[in-house]
C-alpha cells in the first residue's frame, strides 16, 4: 500500500477532503476525515477497494495517514 494507492479512495470516498493536501504525516482526523463517520465511510471503502478489513474502532486509533498504510500494507494491501 502507498499514498498513491490510497489517495483516489480517500477522494472518491471523501469528496470534502482535498486529496493534494493528503500526505503520510497528514492527520487522519481532521486533516483527512472531519470527523468519526467519515472514518467509518473510509474503512468500508477501503475494504471494498482492497479487501482489508480496518475495524471502525481500530480505524479511529489511527494518528497518521502513514499509520493508515502500514496497517493496510501488513494486512495484505
């Protein structure tokens, strides 16, 4: 999983969120998703597009978008 990767799901996913402005050392709240249910929206899409499964509880521990993608990358995206 790379930024590359995850950056159109985030855009599709999110369309308040500026994919440009989406970097590893990003938030992921509030910087990519305004708030708990975007991040429940992100992890549906996530497993939709990649198959991985991020629990919304677990998806909210999250600091980073580079947390996000080590995650992502050890479960088999």
């Amino acid at each position: 999983m790379t930024l590359e990767n995850l950056k159109p799901v985030i855009a599709e996913t999110l369309p308040n969120c500026d994919a440009e402005a989406v970097t590893l050392d990003a938030r992921l709240i509030p910087e990519v998703c305004q708030d708990s249910l975007d991040t429940v929206e992100l992890s549906m899409a996530l497993e939709d597009k990649f198959g991985v499964n991020v629990p919304d509880d677990l998806m909210a521990t999250f600091g980073t978008v580079a947390d996000l993608i080590a995650y992502m990358s050890e479960h088999g995206a």
